[in-house]
C-alpha cells in the first residue's frame, strides 16, 4: 500500500534552519538533524537546556501539555520570530495528529504572521481553514476489543453504520478513502481549492478533497468526526483493491485508538492497557506526522519511520551517509515508488543483506535496497523506511501510542 501523502511537509523542512543561531552547539545539531532521541537525551542532561529545545522534546513524544508551556516563553520572547515560528509549526503537528483541526489552523496562522515570506503554508492554511469550522475527532466509546484482520491487514469498520474494511496507515498523517466509497457513504465531497498534498512516495503533489464522517465504529470503539482525504479511483493504492476495501485510517484514529498489538493469526487488539515496563524513555516518537521508532545497526543508534501502509521496508540515503562502507558493496538497481500521486521509477543501490534491531528484535532485509535523494520528500529523516514485509518476520507487533513504546515479539 505505497502512497504517503505529508499534509504540512513544509513546516519541519524549515524546522532545523530556524534555529540555527539560538544556543548550544549540541542541541542546535540534534534538532536540525531531527534526531529526537537523541536530543530527549541530551536536553535530559542539561538542566539549563533552552525552552524551545524542551518544547520540541515534548512534540515528538506527543506532550502537547508541555510542549505549551515551553513554547509559550520562546512565542513571548522578544527577536525576529524565527524561534516563535518553529515552535508553532511544531504545536501544529501535534494537534494535527489527535485530530485536532482547529488548533491545527491557528499555530499555521501565527506562523504565517511570522514568516508571510513562506508562501508554500498557504495550501495548509486553506485545508486547515476549512477543516476548522466542523467538530474535533472524539471517541465516545472506547472497549477493550479484538478484531479479525483480512490476510492484507484490513480491518472491518462501520461508517455512519455502513460496513466496510479499511486497512490502517501509520504513514498516512490523515485518513483516506477513494471517491467511490466517499459516494457509496453518501458523503459529501468538499474541494479545498489551491490546496495541493506531496505523495511522499512518488514526490508529486495532489489536489485536495475531504468528507468527514460523523462515526466510524471499529471492534468496542466509535469515534466521532472523522475526516477523510479523498483520493481519485484511479489513484493508488485503490485502484488496485477490491470495492470493498476503498479505505486507509492515518494516524489521527490510530492515536485515539491508543494501543495497537497484532499477531501473525491476522488478530488485532484495539485498547489494550500499556505494558507495565519502565516507560521513562520511550523508543517511539513523532516526526511531524511520521511515527519513528529507535533502532540499532552495529551498536550505533539509528531510526525508522514505521510505516505500516507500505509493503516494502527501504534504506535510506541517511543510512548511505552514516554505513558508507556497507553501501560500497551494493549494485545498481530500480525499483518503482507509487503513491496517490502516481509512480516514480527510481535507480537504487541494492545490498544483499542488511540485519538492524527495532522494538527489541532483531530484522533481516534481503535484499536491502538504498533509495537515493528526493528533495520533495523528507524520508532521509530516518535510517530505514520500515514496512509490513520486515514486520511479518516476528509473531507480534505492538504500537502503545499513550506510553509510546513499539516492541515485537518473536516467531519461537
């Protein structure tokens, strides 16, 4: 299920460079690198860390709470804005993620007062504006449920009590349905004009186009305003699914799912209660609207984007940079990126065997295939682009969105 749309890609491409003259060396790295384990550690160590760097910690593992309070001294400060803006970017993410529209569409607005030279927010603006004026995501029931999952991870849900089977997207920043289903649900579509997505697999853009739903049932739980993206039919990955399954749920409902944990039997539990371990560093984090998850090649720290709407696991041009001797025995390859915004073939070094460690377990990528530079897309965040087929070697996976814990478990 390749595709990757970034609803606000922009506003963590300018992160990294607006901070670039504030304060000590380490953190400015860090932060500009997006390495948000790394600098969880080292603002952890330092009791005179700066508010913003405090404030970012807090985004990436979904304190919104803190990161508020840390933010609101950087956002008084008195300067050029830059800091002030970054730091509503950041909130702005962190509401998109819950769902939260109209919190969303304020932190953009004020970044947009201070950075009216960024024209590339007006396209997110104008979503956001528009999603702003219906209600918020809420849960009005949430159980404690098991779910039987199709052979491809779809998962049988209601919409407005209308049956259907969506799969479930950790790479996708907003639910999508194509435009059949939108119909077949008897929703109506609205355009968002001027408004273009980036396919961060493809790297093209795509027009906007949203219906919100007033429930979604899935096993014990029923969430309420529930808004969709809506894709052509002859868009990826729907051209390819059966009428039936016209549907992807992005991050905003598996947040408020909670606990996410599924078994190689193709059960998935929704709601269960965190693990009782120590949760005082989590190896699970948010990068905008990518979930990242900590990892290691060699003994050294890496991460991953956790991406479970793609059915191939890659490595990054990050991973090239920081393993070069292990790249230098690959050979030229192509594969073919597709997403909601089309297909792009693409030349990749390819590897025989790569083994790294996520979760707790140890994975192996035959073949692992490096994809190059991308400018439109931020996959060079990570390490690795994480995907079903690497998750389908253990017996278990687990995703803890309240402790933000990721763990798997072994197929013996």
């Amino acid at each position: 299920m390749p595709k990757k749309c970034q609803i606000v890609g922009l506003l963590l491409a300018i992160s990294g460079c607006l901070a670039a003259d504030r304060t000590d060396s380490e953190l400015k790295s860090l932060f500009a690198a997006h390495d948000w384990f790394k600098l969880r550690d080292a603002v952890g160590r330092s009791a005179e860390a700066p508010a913003f760097y405090r404030g970012a910690v807090a985004c990436a593992f979904n304190n919104v709470d803190d990161a508020e309070r840390h933010f609101r001294a950087v956002v008084e400060a008195p300067g050029d804005g830059r800091q002030a803006a970054d730091a509503h970017g950041l909130l702005a993410y962190a509401y998109m993620r819950s769902g939260r529209y109209r919190q969303t569409y304020t932190h953009l607005a004020a970044m947009q007062r201070l950075l009216p030279e960024v024209s590339g927010l007006n396209g997110s603006l104008a979503l956001f504006s528009a999603l702003s004026h219906y209600p918020e995501l809420s849960a009005k029931a949430r159980r404690l449920s098991d779910v039987r999952m199709s052979d491809d991870f779809f998962i049988p849900v209601a919409v407005d009590g209308r049956p259907a089977k969506y799969g479930f997207d950790s790479g996708m920043d907003i639910s999508f349905i194509s435009e059949a289903e939108a119909n077949r649900l008897g929703l109506p579509i609205h355009e968002v004009s001027a408004s273009t997505l980036r396919d961060g697999a493809s790297g093209n853009d795509v027009p906007v186009r949203f219906v919100v739903a007033d429930r979604l049932t899935a096993g014990g739980f029923e969430l309420r305003h529930v808004v969709f993206l809506v894709a052509r039919n002859d868009a990826m990955p729907f051209v390819e699914l059966p009428p039936d399954k016209q549907g992807i749920l992005g991050i905003p409902v598996l947040v408020a799912f909670g606990t996410m944990r599924w078994n190689n039997d193709r059960v998935l539990r929704i709601g269960v209660d965190r693990d009782r371990r120590d949760v005082k560093h989590p190896n699970m984090c948010f990068q905008g609207g990518a979930l990242v998850v900590e990892g290691t090649f060699r003994t050294q720290r890496i991460t991953a984007w956790l991406d479970t709407g793609s059915g191939k696991t890659y490595l990054t041009q990050r991973f090239a940079q920081q393993f070069p001797d292990v790249i230098d025995a690959g050979k030229e390859a192509s594969v073919r990126l597709r997403g909601v915004g089309g297909s792009t073939e693409v030349r990749v070094i390819a590897i025989p065997e790569i083994k790294f460690s996520v979760g707790g377990f140890d994975l192996a990528l035959r073949p692992a295939q490096v994809l190059p530079k991308d400018e439109r897309v931020d996959r060079d965040w990570y390490h690795v682009w994480l995907g079903m087929d690497l998750l389908g070697q253990t017996r278990e996976v687990s995703l803890d969105f309240k402790s933000l814990t990721f763990s798997l478990k072994s197929l013996k």
